[in-house]
C-alpha cells in the first residue's frame, strides 16, 4: 500500500510540474470558478484501512482487540448504481458547495463508506472477559463459552462465533470542507476546457450504521454519532464543458469513534476504535 500511494505521488508531481511548464503565461479572460455559484459532486469511492485496536466494554467484559484488520466491500458493477431505489447502496460520494471566491469554495458532504473486519484472523488481545456477559444490557446472560478469561497480549482468532463487526450501511463522515482551485491548464480555443488542481481538508462527524455480532447477539444498528473525523484531499477536476466537469481524489483522514453499538442495548454496550483511512473517488460535478 505504501508503494502505490508513493507512486501515485511521484505521478501527481510529475503530472502537476509539466502542466505548470504548458501553462498560459497570461491571466485567461474565461473564470471556471466563479464568486457566488454553487456545485454539485457525485460519485463512488473505494477505501484502504490502517490496522486498527478496537476496544469493547460492557457489563462483564473489558477487552482490546489491537491491530485488527479491515477492508470495505465495493458493490459489483450493476444496475444498483442507476436504479433509483439502489443508487445509495454502493460506496458513493455526494457534495454540495459554494465559491466564497474565484479559488475557495466551502462544501458539505457526506463520504459514503464501508469498514468489513476481516473473519477469521489472528490478533492480539488484552483485558478480561467474564464467563457470562451484558446482564444486565440485555434480557438474559449470554455465556461466552471458551473465549472466557483473563488476557494479556495473547493470541486470539477472530470467529464469527465470537465476533462479526462492520460499518456497511456505511461508515458515514459527514463533514464541512475548505477547497482551493489552481487551473494547470486551460486550452486557447475552448476557454472551458481544462484541468485544475482541486486541494482542501475538512473536519465533520461519523454517523455509523454498524451491524455487529457479539458473542450471536447483535443486529444491523440505527445509524448514530459515533465520534468525529478530520480529513486532507487533494486531485484533479477535468473541465470537459462549461457547467460539467468530471474529478479524481485522493483523500486521506482519521476517525474517532467513541460510541459504537455493540449489543441491543446501547446504554451500556459499546465498543470504540480509530480509523486512519485512504480513499480514491471519481465523482462527476455541475456547476450552478
């Protein structure tokens, strides 16, 4: 992962410095970005997680998962991206913006994403979990069979007799962001054609739906503030027509959740983690 993303680097800063070098020399008569309009984004997103320590607590249980392991589960190419009943259903994108000025915009979105532990895998665990657990979080005991026990540093293997924990209906950040727009090239004979390199970073909260199994009790939860997150992105926006135009990011961010359901009661079972993420979307924009 590192390899790739220090190629994609070496490629933007090769891309950005012969572009720089094409430049027009003069200030172009025709502005893209204009003081007052409004923008609309939409897209699909694919996303790379750093391992992550997952903490649980609840009445009987006091236990850490660290370094455990995810992916996100990018729906298969098919009709749930056009139909208008599904087009939520896959990892999507969807901003909304205003320029402040010629070459700063601030935009709300809504980063739709997906965060799948991988099952089975080995990690490390510390803490102690109680031969029977949550009594009273839920309406009876429910034993934990041989993954009782005191831990320090051991190894465990996660099974789904034991766990299942994803954020699929998704891993929401819903943030506010400050973006910055430097035209790289813009062609002599149709002004509106371009390319623009597209910067900023956002702050904004994480609204997961979390659908975790605990022991075999748990359910697909009601989306909730779980914590908060910050983000910093940076890419491309291809100008093809006057008010549409099709963009590349890569963004990088950190999330902290504090409060995730566990169990069915939410009062007292909970887990929390944080997130680094790496996330590349493709998102087709308008310009009002």
């Amino acid at each position: 992962m590192k390899h790739f993303f220090r190629l994609a680097l070496s490629i933007f800063c090769g891309f950005y410095s012969t572009l720089q070098a094409q430049q027009i020399s003069k200030t172009p008569d025709f502005k893209l970005h204009k003081k007052g309009d409004y923008y609309v984004t939409w897209g699909y997103n694919r996303e790379w997680f750093n391992k992550s320590d997952i903490h649980f607590t609840g009445p009987g249980y006091d236990f850490t998962l660290k370094d455990v392991k995810a992916v996100d589960r990018p729906s298969p190419i098919n009709l749930d991206y056009v139909k208008w009943d599904t087009w939520s259903v896959p990892q999507f994108n969807l901003h909304v913006g205003y320029f402040i000025s010629d070459k700063y915009s601030i935009s709300v979105g809504w980063d739709h994403m997906k965060y799948v532990v991988d099952v089975p895998q080995t990690v490390k665990i510390t803490g102690h979990i109680d031969p029977n657990i949550s009594n009273p979080s839920i309406s009876s005991n429910v034993p934990s069979g041989n993954y009782a026990g005191n831990y320090n540093n051991n190894d465990i293997t996660l099974q789904p007799d034991f766990l299942t924990f994803e954020h699929t209906d998704g891993l929401n950040y819903a943030s506010v962001d400050l973006e910055r727009y430097d035209e790289l090239w813009q062609s002599r004979k149709y002004k509106h054609v371009g390319v623009t390199l597209a910067t900023g970073g956002g702050l904004g909260m994480i609204i997961p739906r979390s659908d975790v199994r605990f022991f075999g009790n748990g359910r697909n939860h009601f989306w909730n503030i779980a914590g908060w997150g910050s983000s910093l992105k940076a890419g491309l926006q291809f100008n093809i027509f006057k008010r549409v135009y099709l963009q590349t990011d890569f963004k990088i961010g950190y999330l902290e959740l504090l409060n995730i359901h566990t169990t069915e009661n939410t009062n007292v079972d909970k887990a929390q983690q944080h997130i680094i993420f790496y996330e590349n979307y493709w998102v087709i924009g308008f310009r009002i």
